[in-house]
C-alpha cells in the first residue's frame, strides 16, 4: 500500500505541478522505506546529512519523473 501510495505522489507531482524529480530521504536503519523508495523507482542519489533525519545516517534518493517507473 505505502508503495503504490508514492507512486501516486509521483504521478500527480508531474501531471499537476509539473515537477521533474523528487528527492527523499531514509535512514539506513528503516529498511521499509527503504524497500518503498526503490519500488517506486527512485535510486540512490548519495548520503543523507543526519540533521534530516533525526540524527541518524541515511541516504538520498532520487526519481526523474520524465522516465518511466521502475516497477
């Protein structure tokens, strides 16, 4: 369900706001939104400053909302 629910922030970020890419951030501890992130198509993009995430160290990433979704 948390899949399929950023899916869909990706789609309506694109079609109604005309967005190109979306960044989030996930601690390396939080293996769930981890696994959501790179289901819905978004790949590394580099470390994540703790400040972000409560302290913790963590990765960003990052999804092109002009390519097609990863499935």
């Amino acid at each position: 369900m948390a899949t399929a629910a950023v899916r869909e922030l990706c789609r309506l970020a694109a079609a109604r706001h005309g967005l190109r890419t979306l960044r989030a951030a996930a601690s390396h501890q939080n293996v769930a939104s981890r696994k959501v992130l790179t289901k819905a198509g978004f790949a590394p993009a580099g470390p994540a400053d703790p400040a972000h995430l409560g302290g913790k160290a963590g990765t960003w990433y990052q999804r092109d909302l002009m390519l097609e979704p990863r499935l």
